[in-house]
C-alpha cells in the first residue's frame, strides 16, 4: 500500500482539503470585514453564496475521488 502523500489520490485528497480550509478561512474573513465595514445584507449574502459554492464544489470532489477509489477497489 502506497502512503497517501505520495499517490495520486492522496494529492487530490489534499488539494480537496486545502480548498476547504481556503473556502472557510475566506468565508469568516468576509463574515468579519462585512460586519466591520457596514457591508450592505446583500453583500455578505453574495460571500456566503461564493463560500456555499466553493464547498458545493469541495463536496462534489470528494464524491468523485471517493468513487474512483472505489473503482479501484474493484
């Protein structure tokens, strides 16, 4: 068994985690600075939607590695 740094997988594996981190460290920062700098609601909702989409998107890659691994498995 390979470690999982160093498979492809595992490299995909960690970008997907790095995007998730990425997306919620950039959706407090922007939940901060709105409510700092008087942002307008319609503001703030155009962040939160970016963060729901970034997520939507780091949900949907790890829904694709996990079935490649399971492609693999067979």
């Amino acid at each position: 068994m390979t470690q999982t740094g160093k498979s492809p997988q595992g490299k995909a594996g960690q970008r997907v985690a790095l995007l998730m981190a990425g997306v919620g460290v950039f959706w407090i920062i922007a939940t901060l600075a709105g409510s700092e700098l008087g942002w307008s609601h319609r503001t703030i909702a155009l962040f939160d939607l970016a963060a729901l989409a970034g997520f939507g998107f780091a949900l949907w890659q790890t829904y694709l590695l996990w079935r490649a691994r399971q492609n693999d498995d067979e």
